[in-house]
C-alpha cells in the first residue's frame, strides 16, 4: 500500500470524517469501522483476557502524520490519554520529513531467556580462599559441561516449537555466565538466545526456557530456580537516525539550544529520567494501539539506558560544522506482529493494518523513530517557547466541554 502520510488539515475534519477518510485508504470493512468507533472489546472478550472484569476502559486511538521512514511514508497509530503527544511527533516528523525524513534499522529479533542454576551442596575446606577455589572449579566444570551440551539443549528448545523452527525461528544459541559468590551461595545462570520471527516472544522463550530446564540440572548436579526471559532484551536493537537542516528547525540557534539540552541528560541523571520518558510517550503509544506490551519496552528501555552503571539519555543529538542538527536513537525493542493481544484485539489488528509493518522487526524500527521524533518535539519545545506553551493550549480543550 502506498500513500502520503502528510495529512494537511487532518485535524480540522470530525472523528466521523477521519474514520470515513481511513476506511477508503486501507480498505476497512463496516466491521472494522464499527469496532473503531467502539473501541473493539466486548465485555465477553475481555472477561478472557483478565481476571475479575467489571468493565473496558477506553483511551483515544489517535493518528500522527507526516513520517517518512527509509523513503517511505508511514501513518502512526497511537493510543494515548496525553494531549499534545500525537501533535508534537507530527510536527517533529513534519521537519524531519523536509530534510529527507528518518533512516531505521533493526537486529533479528533475537530475545534472551535465562535458567538459573542453584548449587547448595557445593562446599570446600573450613579455609576461606580455599573453599573459594573450590566453588570456582566446580561451577567451571559445569559451564564446560553445558557448552559442549550445547547442541543438545538448542534441539531439545526447538522440539517445544517445531512450527516456528520451520519458519526460520527457534534456538540460536546458548552461553553461561557463573556466580561464584552471591548472598544466597553459587550460580550458574544460562542464556538462551531464541529467534522469535514475528511475535514478541515471551512465552516461546519461558516454554524454551522450561523444555532445556531438566537436562541442565541433569549436566550439573545442581537445582534450578528460574526459567524466563530478560526484557533487556539488548540483542534486539532498533536504532533510528535523522538530519534535520537548521533552516527546517527554525535556525541555527535552535540547534544549539537543542544540543544543550541533549547534555543536560548527559549529565544529570534526574533530566535523563525525564528525557527518556518522553522518547517512551511515543512508543508506549504506538505499542498499546498495536496490543504490544509497553511494560516490557519500558523496563528494557531504561535498563539499557543504565547497561554503563550511570543512567543516561537514549538519544544523541549534535549540530554539523553547517548548522543541521543530527540525531540518533537505540534502544531494545521487543515487539510483534502476531500473538497475544494483536491477535484477539480488533483495533490492534486494525491498526496493524494502518501501518503496514510486515514483520515484528519492522515495527520495531519505525517505533524508533517514532520515539525519535518525540524526543525532537520535546527538545525543540523545552528549548524555545517552553513545554507549556502548545502542551497547555491542547490540554485547555479537556475544560472546555
């Protein structure tokens, strides 16, 4: 499907108008429309996706124009209570758009599973350091052991999901990392690296995790505890770029202003936090309009962004020797297109089909620059008329009904 994301006076038609105009783009049935205007859960359908249902809470599922990403337009569905969010990331994609729009990339959708391996009996002689070469040695022992297990446990994860494997998915690869000393005694902690395709891939990886679990204790004599996934989920990165020309961001001295609030959150953890919850505002939304687990991109995000053991800003911006303002974002991004929500929410369908992403990787490099772009707006916001100014003005429209 091909269209121009540049929605000139979108904003002026009627909700009723908008869904007309989207219905005729992307071809959707009465259906559709219906479970657009209804938000798309019936009581029914949701006393099966939680417990104790008293009700369905609705929130506004909204469209932000204007991207181009790798030469292609894009509409973005966003689900968000917050005002002024959908408008800032489509006037920062409106800029970055004039100056060639957003570049993205994605790894394979690599997620990471974890067995942890306790090992109580492991004792030495009464002298301290002695004892401690002990444990050393045993637990290099069983590392060796799983590693050259280690085509076993890759076959023995793949028979848990024999459909996947035949889509190009499963086992990749496995690795060890040991605790000699803890709190609670020695561990060994095993990493499963598993292509998940097109889901996000939680369950596949614990089911994986809990297939591999039994004949690990068996090649290590120890006890395991837990078998689940990481939401650092940092060997699937998606990174997003753009260059913007100072004459599309309002001048020279914008640029500057900008770049000085990037260093603000490079040095000061308490701006950081802020700065990167405003890159979240714009993939939290589009993760929720698509049925993805933004909790889990949230604890990724922000663990990835503490990987240095300080806490810093996702984004790097800087300004060219000519004045264009360069910036760039990476982040874990572990998201699907097939699967828990996406597959029994009718909006989330729906606004999968909005977007047109063909792959969970897809997705996840254009919520790379979704959050880039909301990062963008913010910064020029904070830097120029202050956050308040356009934020306020749109939040004023809830106290006028």
């Amino acid at each position: 499907m091909s269209y121009s994301s540049r929605l000139e006076g979108f904003y002026k038609l009627t909700p009723g108008q908008r869904v007309e105009w989207l219905a005729n783009l992307v071809d959707l049935d009465p259906g559709q429309i219906d479970a657009l205007l209804s938000g798309g859960l019936e009581i029914g359908e949701a006393d099966h996706l939680v417990e104790n249902v008293i009700g369905i809470y609705s929130l506004p599922l909204g469209l932000a124009a204007n991207f181009t990403i790798n030469e292609r337009d894009y509409l973005i569905p966003m689900v968000t209570e917050e005002p002024s969010i959908i408008a800032a990331c489509s006037y920062a994609a409106k800029i970055v758009r004039a100056s060639g729009g957003f570049h993205v990339h994605a790894h394979e959708p690599i997620l990471v599973g974890q067995v942890q391996v306790m090992f109580e009996n492991v004792s030495g002689p009464a002298d301290e350091s002695a004892e401690l070469s002990e444990t050393i040695h045993a637990l290099r022992l069983c590392h060796r052991r799983i590693l050259e297990a280690r085509a076993e446990l890759l076959a023995l994860a793949n028979q848990a999901h024999p459909n996947l494997v035949k889509r190009g998915g499963g086992a990749r690869d496995i690795s060890v990392r040991e605790f000699f000393h803890t709190r609670i005694g020695p561990m060994l902690v095993v990493y499963l690296a598993f292509d998940t395709r097109d889901a996000m891939g939680a369950n596949l990886v614990n089911t994986a995790c809990e297939k591999i679990a039994p004949r690990i204790a068996e090649l290590t004599g120890g006890r395991v505890n837990l078998r689940i996934l990481t939401n650092l989920s940092d060997r699937r990165l998606a990174r997003a770029t753009c260059r913007v020309t100072a004459d599309a961001l309002g001048g020279v001295e914008v640029a500057r202003l900008i770049v000085e609030a990037q260093v603000l959150a490079e040095v000061d953890r308490y701006r950081a936090a802020t700065h990167n919850k405003g890159i979240m505002n714009g993939i939290d939304a589009l993760a929720l309009a698509t049925g993805n687990d933004f909790r889990a991109l949230e604890a990724g995000a922000h663990a990835y962004a503490a990987r240095n053991g300080g806490y810093h800003p996702l984004t790097h911006w800087e300004q060219a020797s000519n004045g264009d303002l360069i910036g760039s974002l990476e982040l874990p991004l572990a998201v699907g297109i097939v699967g828990g929500l996406t597959k029994t929410h009718r909006v989330a369908q729906i606004a999968l089909k909005i977007l047109g992403a063909q792959s969970g990787q897809e997705l996840a490099a254009v919520m790379a620059a979704v959050g880039l772009a909301q990062n963008l707006a913010a910064l020029r916001a904070l830097a120029t008329d202050g956050i308040q100014k356009g934020h306020m003005k749109l939040h004023a429209r809830r106290l006028e009904r």
